[in-house]
C-alpha cells in the first residue's frame, strides 16, 4: 500500500500573523477538572485535535457531559464522583491523558476501568506513575506488572504521601495531584527541577486546595467545588515551529497572537537568543492564571551554543525544533540532560539524530544527549516515525531548501490544519 507523503517545495521567506491553537496541556487538565466540578462550564478556544478529543471522548464515557459549542466545549461535570465506564477506555496516543487518568481514577472507589491506547502509546512507560499511586494505596495492575498498558485501575480508599520525583515530570506530578484530591492527609510531590505548572495553576482557578513552597507542592482531599468558565491560551509548543521557521528563512517575519508564555514552557526563547535569535515578545494577558501575549520572530543567522541541562524540563516538546534550528545554526550545538525524549511518542533522540542525517547534518548520539554540527541541510525525506512533534519539526528544517514529509497527517494529533499554515506563511512573503 501506497505510504502518504508531502513534498514542500523552498520557501524563501515567511511573512505574517497567526494565531495558533489552543494548549494542548491546559485543554487536558482543564476538561478533566470541570468533568469533576459541580454544574455547568465552558472551555474556551480548546485544542481540538487527535489526543484531545481522545480525552473528552473517555470523559464522556465516565459520565460528563461534554457539548461542543463552535470553538469551545461545555462541559456539565460529575461532582468530584464519576461513573464506572461500560467499555475499555481508548486513550488514543495520548500519554497526557493515560496518565494523568491513572490519578484521577485511583480513589473513586469501587470503579473499575481499563485504560489502553494505540501501538504507540502502549510502548510508553507507566511505571514511573503507577508506583506512586500504589503507594498511595491505588489498585494498579497492567503489562509487565503495571509498566505497560493496557492497565487496570480499581479505585481505592487513598491516603497521601511524600514523593520525590526521580526525574522532572509534569505528568506525574499532576497525576499525583489529582489522586492527592481524594486522599487522606496531604500529598506532597517535591520536584528536582521546576516542570510546567499548569496543573497548580488551573486547582488555584477553580479553588482547590494548593500550598506551594520553593520546589514542594502540596494538596489534600477537596469537597465539591463549582464549575467555572476557563479560556485555553494558545500553545507555544505550536507557535514554536513557526518561530524557528522565520528564523531561518532569510527575510522573514512571523508575529504569533494569543500564545501562553508561562514561564515554565519557553524556555526555548531563552536558548533560542543565546544563539542569536532575533525574538521580541510580551505578555498582554493572563487567563486562568496562564501568562498570554504575543512573539515576534525576524531571519537571524543563529550560532551553536552548549545548551544549559536545568532549561531541558521547559522545552522538553521543542527539542526537536530546536534540533532544526541547531541544524542551520553556524558551529556546534550540544543538547544534554534528553533522557525523558527515549520515551515521549517516538524514542525522539533517535528519530531526531536520523532525520537530521538524512538531511545531509552531522550529529552524535549519546544515551541521553546530541552534539549537532550545524551550517545548513540538503533537500531530503523526513520520516515522523508516528510522532506529530517530529513530523513539524522537519518540515520546518528542510523548508528552505525543500521536504518530503512522510506520513504528515501525525500533525494532526497536536495541530491540525499545520502544514496549511505553514503554507500561507510562505505565500504571504
């Protein structure tokens, strides 16, 4: 059978305005948590792309009423008690939602569900949530004694717990979070460096309980709390494709609308100007807690740089992104501290170093780092390897010289309508 491909002819430069999707993280958190609000709220600009819809599609199954309206969603919620599903619940290939899902489902007790996903995401590792919640007392049974899906969740009496992340995970932190809502005592999850906070932000949106102190997070068990209304800021991880784009394509400027800077997510910014980027942005905004604003990005002849490991936990989705700008980049980028992208959709380490070599860039592979000899690409063909963030990011490397893109519907998992973006950029110059 015929594989789908695109070919992307060069694009000399990039010119205009976009407004990118919504969040993709927030849109998660922010259906599961009016699901268990009491009454009616609605979700403003959701993302409404393959993991998403994979969440309001499991959401519904455990009882919630979720409506589209438009753009939005609204949602009539459950009241902290969700129903036992009549089927297995699909969680797509998102890792966001079996996570995160494992938390919620722990303390309804006497629930019982089964969580399963595609080929993909029943690769991923799960251990590194299930054994918290085990030692909160949760019922978790699955592949390879819980470390695979599909996974078994009877929902148990909990009580809460001190856990020390072994490695910066905003998964398992919020999947914490979420069970420590039913919980006896308190939950305490102690983070070795700082992860995205939008799980703390979005408890302190809707009043549940949250004491937050230097790298310690703590919550307990809440009663019913109400719905409330919650607009999703755009994603930066989606912007940030566009940002790279204009910045290797000589004459280009691309201004990103309505985009969350929240701090714990840009730290490709910060990487990006080391190297040379010219980059303005502002915050304007804040819904919900979540910093909105605007970024500006202008044709900047970038520069290889030793990236800083303490930034990786905020840009651990632009990594590839940043791979393509390291592969324009004039000398030697070094990218250390990548040893959560061996376990994200695709193992990205290696689909990164690959991608790149078919693209006529040296680079080193090491267990958990890449060395990339930077100074331009050859046209080539780009394989995702089911990965939607790998799929955007080598468009955006082989753009100016032009792409084959295999496989480019895996965009559409995190944004769909992409590549026609990306495309009206290029018309607009």
């Amino acid at each position: 059978m015929d594989r789908p491909f695109l070919d992307l002819p060069p694009c000399g430069s990039l010119r205009g305005v976009l407004r990118g999707p919504g969040d993709k993280s927030v849109t998660h958190r922010g259906l599961m948590l009016l699901a268990l609000a009491e009454g009616e709220g609605r979700l403003l600009y959701p993302l409404k792309a393959g993991d998403t819809l994979s969440t309001a599609r499991v959401l519904r199954a455990l009882g919630a009423e979720i409506v589209e309206e438009g753009p939005h969603f609204l949602v009539r919620g459950r009241g902290l008690r969700l129903k036992e599903p009549e089927d297995v619940l699909d969680c797509g290939n998102a890792g966001t939602l079996i996570r995160l899902l494992l938390g919620l489902l722990a303390g309804q007790e006497g629930l019982f569900a089964v969580l399963t996903g595609d080929a993909s995401l029943r690769r991923r590792p799960m251990g590194r949530v299930v054994e918290p919640l085990r030692a909160m007392g949760a019922r978790v049974d699955g592949r390879e004694r819980g470390e695979k899906a599909p996974l078994a969740v009877r929902g148990q009496a909990l009580r809460g717990i001190r856990y020390s992340l072994p490695v910066p995970s905003a998964q398992v932190k919020s999947a914490l979070l979420l069970a420590g809502l039913f919980a006896e005592g308190m939950t305490e999850v102690e983070e070795p460096l700082p992860t995205r906070d939008h799980t703390e932000r979005l408890f302190r949106h809707f009043g549940l309980p949250l004491w937050v102190e230097e790298n310690r997070i703590r919550t307990q068990r809440t009663g019913p709390f109400p719905a409330k209304d919650l607009v999703v800021p755009g994603d930066f991880s989606s912007a940030a494709f566009f940002l790279v784009a204009a910045l290797l394509a000589p004459g280009s400027e691309v201004v990103v609308e309505g985009v969350g800077l929240n701090p714990t997510r840009t730290g490709l910014l910060r990487v990006l100007r080391s190297m040379g980027a010219d980059l303005e942005w502002q915050v304007l905004e804040g819904e919900a807690g979540e910093p909105v604003g605007w970024v500006r990005a202008r044709y900047s002849p970038l520069k290889g740089v030793s990236v800083d490991p303490s930034l990786i936990p905020l840009m651990v989705d632009e990594v590839p992104i940043l791979a393509a700008a390291a592969a324009w980049a004039e000398g030697e980028t070094h990218i250390p501290g990548l040893s959560e992208l061996r376990v994200k959709e695709s193992d990205r380490l290696s689909a990164i170093a690959r991608n790149l070599r078919a693209l006529g860039v040296e680079v080193e592979e090491g267990p958990d780092w890449l060395r990339i000899r930077g100074g331009g690409v050859r046209p080539g063909e780009v394989e995702p390897f089911h990965d939607h963030r790998i799929a955007m990011a080598f468009a955006v490397a082989g753009l100016p010289v032009g792409v084959r893109v295999w496989d480019p519907e895996w965009a559409e998992i995190s944004y769909p309508g992409f590549f026609q973006d990306l495309k009206g950029l290029c018309a607009a110059s």
